[in-house]
C-alpha cells in the first residue's frame, strides 16, 4: 500500500489522503443526510460526475451555505407547539432547542465548507477524476484477475492431459525400445556366427596357400635339378645375345649422330638460304617501293600537331603569365633588353595588364615556333647534317629546280634523297644541338622575363618540345603529301588563321585616343603556325584548283583589333608618369638643398641612390 493512500472502513476501499481528508470535513452533511434521506431532493455523491457542485465542469456555488438538495427553510417547516407530549414535552421543546441551535451551527459550518470548495472546486474536480480513474483500475485489474484464474485452470487441464499423454507414449517408446532390443539381440548372434565362419575360411585358406607353395618349392628344386645343363646352356645364349645387343645399340646410336649431323647441315643450308632469299625479296620490295609513298589522312597529323602546340601554349602560359620580380623592380630595363633583342616586343609593356599579357605571351609562342621553324622544321631536316654543321641550302636548291622537270621526277628525288638522310641519321644524337639552339634563339631573349629557378625547367619542357617536333617534321616530310608551315599570316585575308586575342577590341579600351593610334601600321604576328597540305589533283579536266587541305588552323595577333597600339598606348604612359615622377622626385631635392640655410638643425642629406621606380635610368631606356 502507498503511503499516500489508507483503506476505509466506511468506503470499504482504499483512498487518498486528500480524500481522506474531504471525508472528515464532509462527516456532519453526510449525517445530516442520512437525516433526510426520505426528502425529495438528494444530494449528489462524488461518484456522478455533472451533479456535484465541486466537480461538474461549471464549478456552481452552493446555495445558501448547503449542498445542493438540502432546504435552509425545511427545517424552519417544523414546528412542534402544536404536538402535546405531556409530561416530557418539555425536554422535548429543550432538545429540539439545542437541536436548532445545532443546526444553525452547522448551516454556517456548511457555509464555510461551501466556500471552501467554490475555491478550491478544480482540486476536488481532479480528485474525484482521480477516485473515478482508481474505480476503472480497480475493475480491469478485477478482470484480469479473472481472466488468469481461468487461463491457470486450462493450463493445469493442458498439463493434466499432457502428462496422461506422455505416460501413454512412455509406455509405447519402451515397449518399441524392448522389442528392437530383442531384435539386436538376434542380429548380434547372427553376426558372431558369421564372423566365426568367416575367420574358419581364412584359415583353411592360408593353409591351403601354404601348402601349395610348399609343394611348388619342391616342384621348383626338382626341376632344377633335372635342367641344370640346359640352364647353363641357356644362360650362356643369353649373355652372347646381350653382348650382340649391346653393339647394335651402339652402332643404331652412331648411325643416329650422323643422321642428325646431316639433317642439321641441311637445315643450316635451307635456313642461309632462306634468308638471302628474304634479302632479295626485300632489296626487291626496297626498289619496287623506292618511289612508292603512302598518303596518310589529315587526321593522323591533326590530332599530333595539335599536342605539339598544346604543349607550347601551356610551357608559354605557365612561365610567362606573371612577371618575375626582377621584372617588376627593373620595367624600364627589362623593355630595352627585351625590344634590343626582338623588335616584336617594342609594344609589349612590361606592366602587370591584360594586354601586356595577351602580348607577351603571343610573342613569345611566336619565338619558340620561329627557332623550331628554323631548326628542325626545315624541308630536308638531318641530324647528322646538322651536327656535322653542314650545310642544306643545296639540297634545297636542287630540290626547287627539279620543279621544272616534273612532279613525279621531283618527289622520286625527294624520297630518295629523304631515304638517304635517314640513313645517315640512324644513331646520331643530337641532344647537345637542340640545348644550345634553345639557349640561343629562346632562352638568352627571354632572360629578363625568367627567373633563375625557372631556366633550368624551362629549359627542359622546351628540350621535349623541339624533340617532339623533329620527330612530326621527319614523319609528315616522308608523306605523299607533306604537311606545309604557313607563319606569315596575312591582314587582308584571316582563312584558316584565329585571333589570339579573342575578341579584342579597341573600342572596348577606356582610353578613347586610342581610335587615333590606327593609322600607326602594324604586321600581324604569328602566334602558331597554320599547319595545311595540299589537295591530290583530279584527273577530271576543267575541274579548278582546290582549296588547301587545313591540318591545323593557325594562331594570330591582327592589327584590326587594336591591341598593338593599346600595348604601345599604355608602355607610353607608362614611361611619362616615371618621368614625371623623377622630375618630381629631382625638383623636391633641389629645393631641400637650397633651403638648408642659416643656424639650425639642417635637413639629413639625401642618398645618391635612386629609386628603383623613379627616373634613374636614362631617357634613353625608355625610347
């Protein structure tokens, strides 16, 4: 039992402690109750939800300081003048005195409670939901009581006829169990007979065995005995014919190695033979296929070409992108040395811009296509002859002059003389040679716009790069139709050739004098080469000369875009804001030394040193 629960006897239950607590202030009504039980009206028990004053959902006040059925005026109804009780009337009118004196007590003690519960009507409300709740409880545990009762009751019926069940089955499993005893019993003696029959046979067996081989012995030492000389005979017969074995094998094994000598001097004979007639075949195909070239598709040289100058953007984009700091920290010199060494680069700024970096980029893809152009590009491109420093101007020549006796006379010439050069290249490195034309015709140019820790990777990628296309312009030279290099694209006509910049345009600088600067003319640059081989001609007469076959489109800078004079406009205004700088810079000492005068703290003298962004360098470094 909970501590906040007791049982009542009255209830017959347990009840709350608040409960407990109602029951007691509310024992004087329930006694003034049982009082008027015959009235009419009766009040409402806890236990019905919607009557109770204190519990319905209203909450009503209770009239009159009384509970709902009880009359203030029904007890005032009585009057007792009118009965006559003799002798003990009396005491009866002083009792009902103290009676109505009672109750009037008890009225306002009912008013009071009255009160109470008008203010704490909710709190009577959740107790009586409580007690309610409780009853419900009480009842499903009742019924669940019940309900295992019963389900106990057919557990222990199950049980019962489980166990007469089992000692029925009990009783067949061991009448089964004795009976295949039994039948174990007969099959084991079986078993033993058969097992003891079995070990007699083996034994007469054995015995049997043993006395034959006894009598085949004394049979066997009879015989011998009797045949002696002619197993000596036979004996002797037998090693003569081992000796007569023995020679023949030797003589079959020679008879063998000279065989296999023989058939192995024929099949030396037949194989040197073979191979002077593959040579023949060959020398044969060599001469039949001496002016026989195959025409490879444009694709096979399209997708190559396009790698090799991949390659180059990307070398070229990485390396010179950015300025180095030795650039950046040095512009004035770094533009001289640069417009010394290549003219092209006289409108490239060296400013941190856009155009300065479409510039300097293009420019410098177009010197490392034009050293490749020059080096390894050439039409009849040796190794040897290049290593051995000789020169390719005649071949070249005879090779333009053959023009005159035909095209089929020219390019059997070509393709013997290309035949030729390969086989002088055969072995020849010229690794050394590629290294110095890089360093020569690339490298020392770019050196203002390297950095020393770049040279050397640099130096390498472009190693490959110039292997890579030794190794195209050797192939694509052998071809029916060889690959042509177009780098002088044209201003007036942009077939087969893209603009570099990529929609640059003049009209789009923030500068508006730079329309002015058009009539400054400039030759369009090369960036890439345009790569194109020439049509096979028809035999169909009348038929007109066709267009070039494009293997590559070429890469340009236009003068139509403006970019030139743009790059021009912004080194020029560059260099006027340095001069004005030093003139400021050379106008402010000036005036300090001129002023320093007088007693007085003179002003620090200033350094000889220039600045780096100032006007040191002459006027001549910015012409």
């Amino acid at each position: 039992m909970s501590p906040n629960y007791r049982f009542s006897v009255e209830l017959e239950r347990e009840i709350s402690s608040t409960e407990s607590y109602v029951n007691k202030i509310l024992r004087p009504v329930r006694s003034i109750k049982r009082k008027r039980d015959k009235l009419p009206v009766r009040p409402a028990s806890m236990s019905e939800p919607g009557n109770h004053p204190m519990t319905n959902g209203k909450a009503e006040k209770v009239s009159d300081g009384l509970p709902n059925g009880v009359d203030s005026h029904d007890l005032d109804s009585v009057h007792l003048d009118k009965w006559d009780f003799g002798p003990l009337g009396a005491q009866i009118h002083d009792q009902v005195h103290h009676l109505q004196e009672s109750r009037s007590l008890g009225d306002s003690a009912l008013a009071k409670l009255a009160e109470i519960f008008n203010g704490h009507a909710e709190m009577i409300k959740i107790v009586d939901d409580r007690y309610n709740n409780g009853q419900a409880l009480e009842m499903e545990n009742s019924e669940l009581q019940n309900e295992n009762k019963m389900l106990w009751a057919k557990l222990d019926k199950v049980k019962q006829s489980h166990k007469v069940q089992l000692r029925n089955e009990r009783r067949e499993y061991e009448k089964e169990i004795a009976r295949l005893e039994t039948k174990a019993g007969s099959g084991q003696r079986l078993k033993d007979m058969y097992e003891n029959l079995l070990e007699k046979h083996k034994k007469d067996h054995e015995k049997l065995a043993q006395d034959a081989q006894e009598a085949l012995e004394l049979k066997k030492d009879q015989l011998e005995k009797d045949n002696q000389e002619t197993i000596s005979k036979l004996e002797a017969d037998k090693k003569s014919l081992s000796e007569k074995l023995a020679k023949r094998e030797q003589e079959l094994q020679d008879m063998t190695q000279l065989r296999d000598q023989e058939r192995q001097t024929r099949e030396t004979m037949q194989s040197k033979a073979t191979a002077e007639l593959e040579k023949i075949q060959q020398a044969l195909a060599s001469v039949k296929a001496k002016y026989e070239v195959k025409r490879l598709p444009v694709e096979h040289y399209a997708e190559r070409y396009r790698d090799l100058i991949e390659s180059v953007a990307s070398t070229v984009d990485e390396y010179f992108s950015d300025l180095p700091d030795k650039a950046i920290e040095n512009r004035p010199g770094t533009y001289t040395q640069l417009k010394r060494k290549r003219s092209t680069f006289a409108v490239v700024p060296v400013t941190p811009t856009e155009t300065a970096r479409v510039l300097r980029l293009a420019n410098v893809q177009n010197l490392i296509f034009d050293a490749i152009r020059e080096t390894v590009w050439q039409p009849f491109f040796s190794r040897y002859l290049w290593k051995s420093k000789k020169d390719t101007h005649a071949i070249d020549e005879i090779y333009l002059n053959l023009a005159t006796e035909g095209e089929e006379i020219q390019h059997d010439w070509k393709v013997s003389t290309l035949r030729v050069l390969d086989r002088l290249d055969n072995g020849v490195d010229v690794e050394e040679k590629i290294t110095a034309a890089i360093d020569q015709q690339v490298v020392q140019i770019l050196e203002p716009l390297l950095s020393e820790s770049n040279k050397a990777d640099f130096r390498s990628e472009l190693k490959k790069v110039f292997i890579k296309a030794a190794e195209l312009g050797q192939e694509s030279r052998r071809d029916r139709c060889p690959v042509y290099i177009d780098s002088s694209p044209s201003a007036n006509s942009s077939s087969g050739w893209k603009e570099f910049s990529e929609g640059f345009d003049v009209e789009d600088a923030p500068d508006p004098t730079l329309a002015s600067c058009r009539d400054n003319i400039y030759a369009p640059l090369c960036v890439s080469p345009r790569l194109y081989r020439k049509r096979e001609t028809t035999a169909t007469p009348g038929a007109g000369q066709e267009e070039d076959e494009l293997v590559h489109a070429g890469v340009a800078l236009f003068p139509g875009t403006g970019i030139f004079q743009k790059g021009k406009m912004e080194w020029d205004e560059f260099v006027l804001r340095e001069r004005e700088r030093w003139n400021v810079g050379r106008t402010r000492r000036a005036s300090v030394a001129s002023n320093a005068t007088g007693p007085g703290f003179s002003p620090p003298e200033l350094s000889n040193k220039h600045s780096k962004t100032w006007g040191s360098h002459l006027k001549a470094e910015y012409d």
